[in-house]
C-alpha cells in the first residue's frame, strides 16, 4: 500500500491564525495593550505585504530582505522597531514548530547613533502660547503639553489617564501597570503648574463623562489616539516653523530634567525607563553638551588662548 506523504505546509495554520495565537501567548504573558497593539500592527504590515511567503522558510527570508531593503531610507528606529518585532515572532513560531528557522537570522540591526531629539526651551515656551485656552480643545492641548514635559510620560500612557489617577494636591500622578508600557505602576511628580493646568481642564470637563473617560479625551468623551495628538502637535510645530512630536517632547523633558540637575535615577523613574540604559543616552548628550560649552566660556583658553603651536626642541636649563 502506498504512503502519501503530506507536505508540512499544508498542516501549517495560515498566518493570522498563528498571529492570533502569538498574540493571546503574548496577552497571557501580561504585555501591555500597546505592546500588544505593536505586535499586532507591524505583524499585519508584513505579511499584508507578503501573504504569500508564509510559511515556506525561504520565501519568507527572501520576503524579509525585500521588506527591509525598502526601509534602508528610514531611520534606524524606524527600521529596528519592525525587525524587533519581526525577530520574535519568527523566534516563537520556531519553538512551537511552525518554522524550521528564523528568517530574520542575519538581518543585522542598525547603529542607532543615540540622539533622542528634543526641543530646546524657548520653543516650549511658543508651543505653549499656541493652544486656545478658551476652548476645551486648547486647555486640554496645553495641559497635555505641559504634562508630558514636566514628567516624560509615553504619549500611549497620559492618554489612557483617568481623573482616578491625579492626586493634584499631593503633585503626583500613578500611572497603573495596565496603562504603564513596561506593565509596572509607577508614580510621577508633577510642577504646581501643571496641576493648576490639569486641574482646569477637569473644571471644564463635562458632567455626564463617566469616571472612565480618560482626562485627555476628545471633545466628544472618547479617547484620543497617539496619532490624533501627534497631528495637533505637528500643526503647531508648523506654526513655529519646527517638527514637533508627543516623543520630542517625551526627549525634551529628560534631557531639560537631567540639565537642571536631576539625576538619571529621578529621570528613569520619570520617563519608566525599565533600566538606566536608556537614561544614560540622555546623560552622555547632556555631557557633550557640558563639554560644547567649556570650549566656549573655558577660562584657561581665555587667558592662555592655544593660537601658537608647539616648538620641535625646546632650551631647558637645569
């Protein structure tokens, strides 16, 4: 009797089945939703791109170089964050035996030069003026500004706050590990500023909004996406002729924190930072810029100005 031999792929669920399935592992696991929301985007980029690489190893690894040959023009987080991702699909699709190898093997990561962009103060200090603080769009725009400076909070978690989560006397605000990206609760301080800020727009908030509706919601009580925030900061950048982001801003208050003389253990509690190898990015930028203004106000070079060079011999006597 002959044996009918059955090709692997044929036994392999088709790709969102297995994303499905990688996802509940990842929720299970307790990842945040907006990690999960991550996974979940740049998976479905991917294989919308390549349907049909799946789940044949060397179609997808010749899928993978073209996939990223197209984002050699991005910049390198731009270009990190998909292979990330990417990476651990394809990793956990290898030990639960849907791929005999992970195809981004050999796709090296790129030299991130390690330069978060922030905003320098007198920008802030526009940007401030820009939002109509007689509307509730402007108040709640300012307060979120001023937030986000004052602390470095993720654009992903001051917008899931809820008024449960302002104590304005105590100038503090919790951010619960369900918002927390990093799934750790954490609890910021804020300037008197900004709870006088926060404070008024809960003042204009309206009634009938349940406890639920997050304090930066949109005028019609639901909750504001990164990329609707990101948008109004971008309008108003253009206004002062300068690219501004929720995440400059999220830089901008590290690096202006860390000047001021806070230490990098107070800005990773800040910002959440899991470990001080993010902060210390911040502290290597805030060094250079200590060894940029030495060059300039130096007193030695102002009384011993280096204009002459160095004679071959020099005549010593004893």
């Amino acid at each position: 009797m002959a044996v009918i031999k059955v090709s692997p792929h044929l036994l392999t669920p088709p790709w969102e089945e297995v994303v499905e399935e990688f996802l509940l592992t990842k929720k299970a696991e307790g990842r945040s939703p907006l990690t999960l929301r991550d996974y979940t985007r740049h998976l479905k980029t991917f294989f919308r791109k390549h349907p049909d690489a799946w789940p044949d190893y060397h179609k997808l690894k010749a899928a993978i170089r073209e996939y990223f040959a197209a984002l050699a023009s991005k910049s390198p987080t731009a270009y990190n964050l998909p292979r990330a991702y990417l990476k651990h699909f394809f990793g956990w699709c290898v030990s639960e035996g849907y791929l005999v190898g992970n195809p981004l093997e050999g796709v090296p990561k790129r030299k991130d030069e390690g330069r978060p962009r922030s905003v320098d103060e007198e920008t802030i200090k526009a940007l401030l003026s820009l939002p109509d603080r007689n509307s509730y769009t402007g108040i709640r725009d300012y307060a979120l500004i001023l937030l986000q400076v004052d602390t470095g909070i993720r654009p992903g978690e001051a917008l899931q706050l809820t008024p449960s989560c302002f104590n304005l006397r105590n100038l503090e605000v919790t951010i619960p590990s369900s918002v927390a990206k990093t799934r750790q609760a954490r609890v910021v301080v804020i300037s008197p500023q900004t709870a006088k800020a926060i404070k008024r727009l809960l003042a204009v908030r309206p009634a009938a909004w349940k406890e639920d509706v997050p304090v930066f919601a949109s005028q019609d009580g639901k909750a504001m996406l990164e990329t609707s925030w990101a948008h109004r900061l971008r309008r108003y950048g253009q206004k002062l002729g300068v690219r501004v982001n929720p995440y400059s801003l999220r830089h901008t208050a590290a690096i202006m924190s860390l000047r001021n003389g806070g230490s990098a253990f107070f800005v990773q509690k800040q910002l959440g930072h899991a470990s001080l190898a993010m902060t210390k990015r911040y502290v290597h930028l805030v060094e250079a810029d200590l060894h940029r203004e030495h060059e300039v106000c130096s007193p030695v070079a102002s009384i011993l100005p280096e204009r002459q060079r160095a004679k071959r011999k020099v005549n010593s006597r004893a």
